[in-house]
C-alpha cells in the first residue's frame, strides 16, 4: 500500500507491507506453517514444543491446530493473562513454568529429550528463516523497483529471510535492519563480531526484545552478511511511528511494527528511491496504544506506570 503521508514526507515512494493484517497479528505465521509444513509425518506424530510468550507461539499453535498436531508452548508465570489465553484458544497446551524465559527453555528441552517432542524456536531455524523469507519474494514481485526495504530486526529471522530473497533478486536494493536502542542484541553481537548477551530491557517494541543465543547458527550471520545497515531508534521514536499509523494510515501496529515508520519520520534512512516498510504485527495492548495516541505514553517506564 502507498503511503501518501510518508511519501510526501520524505520526497520518494514509500509502500507500506501490511503484515500485521495477517491471521494471529503479525506475520510470524510464515514460519512456523511452513517449518511444521517441512515436518516428517514421524515428527508431526511426535508434536512440537517451543517457549515463546510473543507472536511465535500463537503462530506455533495455530499452524499446529491447522494441522491437528500437538503443540506445547512453554512460558514464565510472568506472561500476562490475555497472551495465555490468546494461546490457549488457539488450542495449544500452556506450560507456566518458572519465573523467566531460562525457566520456559528448561521444560522446552525436558520435552524435546523425555517427550520427543519437535522444538521449532522462534527465528534461528532454516524452515521458519524460509518461510518469513516469502515475505520478501512478496515485496519484490508487489514492488519490484524498491531502493530500500526496512525490516524490525530482533532475532532476525525476519530480517535473514526477507534479505535472502530480496538479494536474490535484486542485489542493489538495500536491506536495513530496525531495532529499539534498548536491550538490541543482534545490533550489540554485529558490532561484537560474534553473538553476544545484553540486558533485557522494558520497551514499546516489546516483540523486538530478547537475545539471539550465544550458540545461534544462521541469523547471526545471514544478518551479518546481508544487511546493509542497522538502524537504532529511541522510545520517543518508536511511539512517534505508532501514532503516525494511528493518524494517518489509520492502522493500529504494535511497537516492533512501527520501527520502519519511526525510522523514516527521525530522518534516520539514508535512503532517496522508493523505500518499501514491513508493519509486521499488531498485538499492541490497547490501553497502552491508547495513551500512545493520546501522546501520553512514550516510554517504557510509562508504559508500566
Ligand atoms: C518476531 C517479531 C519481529 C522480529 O522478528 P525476528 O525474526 O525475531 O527478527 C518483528 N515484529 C514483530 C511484530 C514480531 O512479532
């Protein structure tokens, strides 16, 4: 979708991916239909089990539910009450265990070793890599002239996927990773030269959040051979694209979904041809996107408050 706002705003064609209208709120279905699709019969008769509070485990548990396997999501007792149960309509087993993420992965891989259970993590992993890369084959056929495509960046299965096949296609177009300047660990293991831990901290982008695994095997380094950039944003600036989609695209995207506007509206993206913004998902808590609008909310520790 052309959005004429931006457009104006910055002097170049600027399309809107509209992935957060996908089934589940974000486009994270790509991946995991297609890595349970990519299962053996044998492996689809064992189940499969990841540990995501986020957009991964509805994915997970619909794709699963489409096609009657079993799935368990593992979680801490620190998830909220509507993401549990946003997961447990999809029909998934909900495990709460522990009081962190660590505590999730203990019983994540307590299954995989006692249950035989198939773990299908959340972005370092070739079928969901795959399969959030058929975004970026969208992209190229829907905007086959684009300079620039800008993509929220945590793990980076989006960004290695998307990349993959847009350099594939079209080496020229540059691809540019957006992450939130709080807690950003594939930008923090770039710059390392190797995958490294940083501290989780509280944000609007709060799908970004989280690390890439010390031992991670692919998106550390597709990230570090095919993006041309990485961009960092504040919280002012990652509300500042919430309220713009609110405004003026008249779209409702949740903090990881609004890095590639907030980007654009900061005069962050050296970029001057058509320039092509992935919205990848829209599970915002809707008091907190209410304050955002009502420019009330543009930080992490108001977001608690
Ligand atoms: C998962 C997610 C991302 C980031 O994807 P990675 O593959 O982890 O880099 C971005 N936006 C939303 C809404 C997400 O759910």
């Amino acid at each position: 979708m052309l959005s004429q706002s931006l457009s104006e705003r910055v002097g170049h064609p600027v399309h809107l991916k509209l992935e957060h209208h996908q089934t589940t709120g974000a486009f994270k279905l790509r991946g995991a239909s297609n890595a349970i699709a990519a299962l053996t019969p044998e492996q689809k008769s064992r189940g499969v089990v990841a540990a995501s509070t986020g957009n991964h485990g509805r994915a997970l548990a619909l794709a699963a539910k489409l096609e009657g396997i079993r799935a368990v999501i593992c979680m801490s007792k620190l998830v909220p009450e509507n993401k549990l149960d946003a997961i447990r309509r999809l029909g998934a087993d909900v495990r709460i265990v522990g009081n962190s993420q660590d505590d999730a992965q203990q019983e994540v891989d307590r299954l995989v070793a006692e249950e035989r259970m198939v773990m299908l993590p959340p972005f370092d992993h070739p079928d969901i890599i795959a399969g959030q890369g058929t975004l970026g084959l969208e992209i190229m056929e829907q905007a086959p002239d684009a300079a620039a495509v800008l993509v929220p960046l945590s793990g980076g299965g989006l960004a290695s996927g998307v990349a993959a096949a847009v350099k594939g296609i079209s080496p020229n177009t540059k691809v540019i990773g957006i992450s939130m300047a709080r807690g950003a660990a594939m930008k923090a293991s770039l710059d390392a030269g190797r995958p490294v831990q940083v501290e989780e901290l509280a944000t609007l982008a709060d799908s970004l959040g989280g690390g890439i695994g010390l031992d991670n095997r692919l998106t550390f380094a597709m990230c570090r051979d095919l993006l041309d950039d990485v961009i960092l944003l504040s919280e002012d600036e990652i509300a500042a694209g919430i309220r713009h989609a609110y405004e003026q695209e008249r779209e409702i995207v949740e903090g990881a979904g609004a890095v590639g506007i907030g980007a654009l509206l900061a005069d962050k993206v050296g970029v001057s041809g058509p320039t092509v913004l992935i919205l990848s998902g829209r599970n915002i808590d809707m008091a907190l996107h209410r304050r955002i609008v009502c420019g009330e909310a543009a930080t992490a520790t108001e977001r608690v408050a």
